[in-house]
C-alpha cells in the first residue's frame, strides 16, 4: 500500500468518525430534550399525587370525626341516655 492510498483510505476514516460524531451528537440533544420533557412531566405527577394524597387525607379526618361522632351516639343510644332522635 502506498503512502497516498493509505492516507485516502485515513481521510475516509476520518470522514466516516466525523459523521458518526455529528449523528452522536444530535442523538444525544433529542435524549437531553426528552429527559427535560420526562423529568417535567415526573414534576407535575409528584404534584398531582401530593395534591389527591392531601385530598385523601382530609377525607380521612372528616370520615374519621363523623365516624367517632356515630359512635358516641350509638353509645348514647345504647345506654338508653337518648331515645328514638332526641336527648333527654
């Protein structure tokens, strides 16, 4: 192989990396794209999560408060201390 053909086939070689580097970068700026969209999108379901589990815990607290109201009526009630919806 001769001096010029072995630096045509290094300057075909260096064609072909360069190429691969471009396309290696603009893979890299979609994946960079679609990490800042998914990361986004992770932010804004925490949220959402966080804003049901505040909503389920407020239900909670109010499903807890008339249940305990209940039953200290169904106590009242049992212990005969009211009858049939009035105090006495």
């Amino acid at each position: 192989m001769t001096p010029e053909e072995r630096f045509t086939k290094l300057e075909e070689a260096m064609l072909v990396n360069s190429s691969m580097v471009v396309r290696l970068e603009q893979n890299m700026d979609r994946l960079e794209a679609n990490m800042s969209r998914l990361e986004q999108n992770m932010d804004r379901g925490f949220a959402e999560l966080r804003t049901a589990q505040m909503k389920t815990e407020q239900s909670l607290q109010t499903m807890s408060a008339g249940m305990i109201a209940l039953f200290e009526h169904i106590e009242q009630f049992i212990q005969g201390r009211e009858g049939n919806g009035r105090k006495q």
